[in-house]
C-alpha cells in the first residue's frame, strides 16, 4: 500500500510516494471481514455485468458462495429462516439448475444483484452491530 503526496516546488507539482506496510495479522478479523465481505459485494456487480463472459459452472459457483454468504451471515446476527418463501432458497435453486440451461442470463444477472443486495443488507446490519428480535404471533 503506498500513500501518495503532492508538493508544488518552483511552480512545478511534484508528486512523492511514501510506502506504509501493513502487516494483515495487525489488523483486526471484523475489519478484514468487512473488506472480503465487500469485495464479494462488488465480484457479484461485477459478474452480474460480465455475465456472457462466465461459464455455466463459474455461475453456479459464485450463486454457491452467495448462498452460503448470506446464509452465515444471518446465523450471525440471529436471523432464523422461517416459514414461507425465502429469497435465498431461490437462489440457490437456480444456482442448482444454471447447467441445465432452465434460465435465461437475465434472470441470473437479477439472482446475481438480489444476492448483492441481500449480502450488502445483512453486512450494514452487522456493522451497525443492530440488535434484531423475531416475534412468534400466538396464533
């Protein structure tokens, strides 16, 4: 990592680069979390707008680790999955049928960004360090 200085000398901008090496064990897990996290954030945009270029595996694979993201990620912060439809089981049903060809590519892009999004909400949630709690109606 290098931290780039700009000094105007004699009427000429000179540009100075001073290096700061940062050891990784120094830096703490939530901070080096929260850097993966959003650059898996930014991988799936990213492949979401590249589609055309990935295989039919390559897809599966980035929905898989989307899948199993969003799934730790509401373990985390004590998100059970309850009754009714879930988002993430959709996903990873069509995660599961990508090779058979059952989709088209815009249905995945828009599995791609739902998982982007989902991953990006769970994450703020996280950082926030928001408490949630789950009523259970009694009827």
């Amino acid at each position: 990592m290098h931290r780039r200085h700009s000094i105007i000398r004699n009427n000429r901008l000179e540009h100075r680069v001073s290096w700061i090496n940062i050891d990784a064990s120094s830096v703490p897990n939530d901070i080096r979390t929260m850097t993966l996290t959003n650059k898996f954030i930014a991988e799936l945009v990213f492949d979401a707008n590249r589609l055309g270029l990935l295989d039919t595996y390559q897809k599966r694979r980035v929905l898989e680790r989307a899948v199993a993201t969003i799934r730790d990620l509401r373990e985390t912060i004590g998100m059970p999955s309850g009754p009714g439809r879930d988002r993430v089981l959709d996903i990873h049903t069509l995660a599961l049928s990508i090779e058979n060809g059952w989709h088209s590519e815009e249905e995945v892009r828009d599995a791609f960004l739902r998982a982007a999004g989902m991953i990006r909400d769970l994450h703020i949630i996280l950082s926030s360090k928001t408490e949630i709690s789950f009523v259970v109606s009694a009827e």
